[in-house]
C-alpha cells in the first residue's frame, strides 16, 4: 500500500470512534437495542415500570412491580391488589350414609357470593364384582350468597350412588366423598375448599 488518501483515513477513524462509543457505554442506544431489557437498563424504576408490558422479566418475583432495586422516581401506580374473597366454610369429615348426600355450610362475612360444589363418591371394589369399583359423580350445587348468610349446600347421591354405597358399607369398605367448594365474588375472586368425607353407615 504506497498511500492512503485522505478521505479513506478520516472514514476509519469515524468508524472507530462509533465501535469505542458503543463498547464504551452500552447503554446507548445502539447498545440497548440489541440487548434483552434487563433492570439495568433503565435509569430508574418508573422507567422500568413503564416497561414492564413488554418485558415481564422485569418483575422476577412476580408482584407487578419492576425493577424494586432501582432509585426512584418510582412507579406511583400501585400494583392491582389480589382479589380475595372471605369465606367461612364448614362440613364434617364423617357423614351419615343414610342421609343419601353430603352436606357442607358456606358464609361469606363481607360480601355477596357464589358457592359452587361438585364431586364424585370413591366406591370400592365389593366382592368379586370389580365393575362396582368405581367413582360415582354427584350432581353439581350452585347457590348465591347475600353478605353474613349461612348456606347450606347439599350433594345428593343418585339412586345407583346409594345403592353402591350400601352394598360397600355392608361388607365393611370404606367409602369416601370427595368435594371442592369454590366461593366467587362480584369481583371475580375466588376461593375454594376441598373435602374428603369418610361415609358411615
Ligand atoms: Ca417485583
């Protein structure tokens, strides 16, 4: 190479000058924007907040603030509480067989709700008769709630239930009753409850 022109020379030395600038800060923008967003690269937590939309990683613990590490100025949105709905629920382990259902209270103390219940009954195995070994699901209960009542809900076996589960009690098996309560309220939060009642005879 005899010479370089002049042109040439001041070109390399732009093309350096940008390669140090973003070596140097990659906070920049022609560093941000090859990178992922992590918490570090925002000045602030607002700024952080502000881009949790797009980049929920910002938020590891899953709280729905980003970024608790970095200074303020701060988010001043607090993050949506999580809906909770108090329920008082109630129901004994062991129930009756004859009564031919299971029987479980639900209050709700603050609000208006919605109890939901469903089932199955655990029959086992009775003698040779393997076909009777089986689940036998129990029809679904809804009821709605006014704020501080007490409301029973009441899962009634069907005739072929109750007969299964007299035969099984007969011999001396045990049977039990599986339920899930699940309360909602207007808001749509929920809370539920399972159970598992032993039947006596
Ligand atoms: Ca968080």
């Amino acid at each position: 190479m005899k010479y370089v022109d002049f042109k040439t020379v001041q070109a390399m030395w732009a093309l350096t000058l940008v390669i140090v600038t973003v070596l140097l800060f990659p906070g920049t923008a022609i560093g941000k924007a090859s990178t992922a967003a992590t918490c570090s690269s925002f000045p602030n937590q607002a700024a952080a907040q502000d881009a949790l939309p797009q980049n929920p990683k910002l938020d590891g613990d899953g709280d729905g603030i980003a970024c608790e590490s970095l200074p303020c100025p701060c988010s001043t949105a607090d993050p949506a509480p999580a809906p909770v709905v108090s329920v008082v629920f109630g129901g004994k382990k062991v129930q009756s067989a004859k009564k031919g259902s299971v029987v479980f209270t639900v209050k709700c103390p603050d609000e208006d709700c919605t109890a939901r219940a469903s089932g199955n009954v655990n029959v086992p195995k009775v003698g040779k008769r393997a076909s009777l070994a089986r689940k036998f699901k129990l029809k679904r209960v809804k009821k709605s709630l006014a704020v501080g009542q007490t409301v029973k809900l009441k899962l009634k076996f069907s005739k072929k239930t109750r007969a299964a589960v007299r035969r099984a009690l007969k011999t001396r098996k045990k049977v039990k009753v599986k339920v899930k309560i699940t309360v909602t309220n207007a808001s749509g939060a929920a809370k539920s409850k399972r159970y598992t009642v032993k039947l006596k005879r």
